[in-house]
C-alpha cells in the first residue's frame, strides 16, 4: 500500500518503480540520477549538501553497529 502510494509521486516515484521492477540498466541509471542531484545540490548548496547526507547516515550506522555487535 505505501509503495503504491510511493509510486504515484509525480517526478520520483515512476524512476523509483522502474528501479525496484525493471531491468538492471534501470537500476544502475537511477542511482546514477541520485548522484548527479546530489552533485547538483552541492553546486548550488555548497559545503551544507556535502555535511547533511553524513550526518543523516550517523544513526543508521550506529544502528548497523549495535547489531553488528549484538551478534
């Protein structure tokens, strides 16, 4: 239900469904597109789209390290 809705978003969501059900081109061009927004967000934004995207992967990473160590 929420892919679905997910997938009716109007610029992101037919490149994200194409990326979860297409072919491996598919997949490889999406996160190509990811990069370039991103390197796009960095000529505009500067050093601050460089900072955000490391301190949003803190907690995941601090996630994955408590279950690496969890066992």
């Amino acid at each position: 239900m929420i892919a679905r809705m997910i997938y009716r978003l109007p610029l992101f969501g037919w490149m994200l469904k194409e990326a979860v059900v297409g072919p491996t081109t598919a997949k490889v061009l999406f996160v190509l597109n990811l990069l370039l927004v991103w390197l796009l967000a960095i000529l505009a934004f500067g050093y601050p789209a460089i900072i955000l995207p490391a301190l949003a992967a803190v907690p995941t990473m601090f996630v994955i390290l408590i279950l690496i160590t969890k066992g």
